[in-house]
C-alpha cells in the first residue's frame, strides 16, 4: 500500500515502539506526547530515552505537542495513552479522524465503560474503530522481533487499512470483530499477571502460577461471555497468549509490581520502582465493578482488587483462595 501519514497519540514506551516499526515501513509518524519537555528532548536526541533506551528513531518519525497538529496532518490515528487518560484525550481532539485505533489496554475508571463506549459517545455508534492486542512487549516490536496481534473492529474498510500497515514480515496481524471480548482480555489480564507476581514474590513456585493462569482464564472467559464475547477470543492471542505472557515474562510491569508487592514492599513504593503506569492496579476495581454488575464470580481478581484497596495482605489473598470451598472445574 502507498506510504500515509499517522498521528500515534502516546508517547510512553508501547506507543513509541509501534511509531518505531510505523516509520521503520516507510510511513512518516507523528508521535504525540504530552508533555513538551518530553517531546523536545525526543526531537533533540533522536529517541525515547525514557521508554525506550538505545533505539534511535527512523527519519520519518516526528515528535510533536500539538495534538491536532497531529490529527489534522493524519490519515489514520492511533491511541497509545494508559486507560485512565483515554477519556481526557477523546475530549481534547478537536478534528473528526476518519476512524481511530488504540494499543489501550484497560476500562474507563469513571464510567466503567470499555473504551469503544467512549469512542461511540463521543463520534457516534458507526464511527470506524479498531483495538490492538496481544502478546506483545514494546522493546522486541521496537527491536523488530517476531511478534503476533490481534486486531478488533467494527468497519472491515477500516480494519484492512490497519492491517495493512501494521502486517509485515516481523508483525503478524489476525483479525477479529469481537471488540467487546478483545477489550475484556486486555483488562483482566494485567489484574492476573499481579496475581501471579504476587506468587512468585511469595515464593509459591510454577505449581502455584500455573493455577493462577489457569483459573483467572476462567475467570476472563466468564466475564466476556456474560458480555456477549465468543469463547475462541479467550484461547488466541488477545486471551492466552497476552495472558501466558503477561504472567511469565518480567518486561511485564503488572507482574514486577505483584512481585514487589509479594515481597513485601508498600503499594505505593512499589509503583514508583516500576516507574510506569501499572495498567492492573487501575484495572482491578473496574474488572470487579463488571463482574459484580455482571453477576460473575471472578475470586482472583476480587482478591487482587481487596490488596490493592490495603484491606487484605498478599498471605491473606493466597490463604483465602486456597480454602475457598472445593467445586467442579
């Protein structure tokens, strides 16, 4: 497809490394930040040094503050900010994209929406929108590595337009029209992948994280299927996959901060040694807000939510779970 021009509407490390392989194609990119500072540091040295130390940038990849500079000069736009900044970004875009895309994974924390809710509200219900997912770290896309996602929409016009500029030789792209289900898997995933750090910090060994992934599985198969989502969503890549490797890997910072806190550092402190937005933490009280209005029985993710509201301790959550009544499978 010929070269276009995309506004990435985030500049942490996940939006960065798809801006990287972007231009790395041949398209020029307008990354976006938020913070002017941020931006000319990455404009001067010709990297994300923050995010992502030690991978320069193609030439066709450009900084920039202003917000609808970027969205005016796009022919697609993809959003790159942490959930709990999504709505506050939606209001301040001020030109109509032809469609928007997001890396977001997460739910709205003050209206408990997904965020394909938010877009609607805010574009109208046919508005062309498409969510990135998967097993996915930022620094092995940015690295050019072999990787697989899931792309979801609700416009099979727009959908192929992204496919086609993501899909290469190192990015292997599946589609899908779950959006609700693709959305839920990114959400529940990173209140699970605390759990399992949580484990690993407490020293519980495999045994223990195999049954944490196994059963919080579960527990995001039955929320999604409450919400109308299809089974298989759970078992590709969007489910498993970004689970498996969210709960395993330590790139993921949901699980380095469950691994803090197992091991006894503060909520607080342990945040500010993984230095980023830990996804799970905001998450854990929207997932358990759904499942409540859902009527879903989700203890792992209850539990997770209970230690982060400081009303349970990491020995407690583990010793509640395990002497919870025996049931079927």
């Amino acid at each position: 497809m010929n070269n276009k021009t995309i506004a990435l509407l985030g500049a942490g490390s996940w939006g960065t490394a798809v801006a990287i392989h972007l231009a790395h194609l041949g398209h020029r990119v307008l990354l976006w930040g938020h913070k002017p500072q941020h931006v000319a540091r990455m404009a001067e040295e010709r990297a994300n040094h923050q995010y992502l130390p030690d991978i320069s940038f193609p030439d066709s990849l450009q900084p920039l503050a202003d917000l609808n500079h970027c969205i005016r000069d796009a022919d697609e736009v993809i959003i790159a900010v942490p959930s709990h900044a999504f709505a506050e970004l939606l209001g301040q875009i001020k030109i109509k994209p032809k469609g928007l895309t997001w890396l977001t994974k997460g739910i709205d924390p003050q209206s408990h929406q997904l965020l394909h809710e938010l877009v609607a509200a805010r574009f109208g219900a046919s508005f062309p929108v498409a969510v990135i997912s998967g097993p996915s770290f930022a620094k092995e896309v940015a690295r050019f590595l072999p990787t697989a996602l899931t792309l979801a929409g609700n416009d099979s016009n727009h959908q192929k337009t992204i496919h086609q500029l993501l899909h290469h030789n190192n990015v292997r792209v599946y589609l899908s029209d779950d959006l609700i289900g693709v959305q839920l898997c990114g959400a529940v995933k990173n209140v699970l992948a605390i759990a399992c750090g949580i484990s690993d910090g407490l020293g519980y060994g495999a045994n223990a994280k195999a049954a944490l992934i196994t059963r919080g599985l579960a527990e995001m198969s039955r929320l999604g299927l409450s919400f109308g989502a299809r089974q298989e969503t759970f078992l590709g890549l969007a489910g498993v996959g970004d689970l498996v490797l969210t709960c395993t890997d330590n790139q993921s910072r949901n699980r380095r901060f469950g691994l803090l806190l197992g091991q006894g550092i503060a909520i607080t402190e342990a945040e500010q040694q993984i230095g980023q937005v830990v996804e799970g933490k905001y998450n854990a009280a929207q997932v358990c807000f759904l499942a409540q209005k859902q009527q879903v029985e989700m203890p792992i993710c209850e539990h997770i939510n209970a230690l982060l509201s400081s009303k349970m301790t990491p020995q407690q959550v583990v010793q509640e779970l395990m002497s919870r009544p025996a049931k079927d499978e």
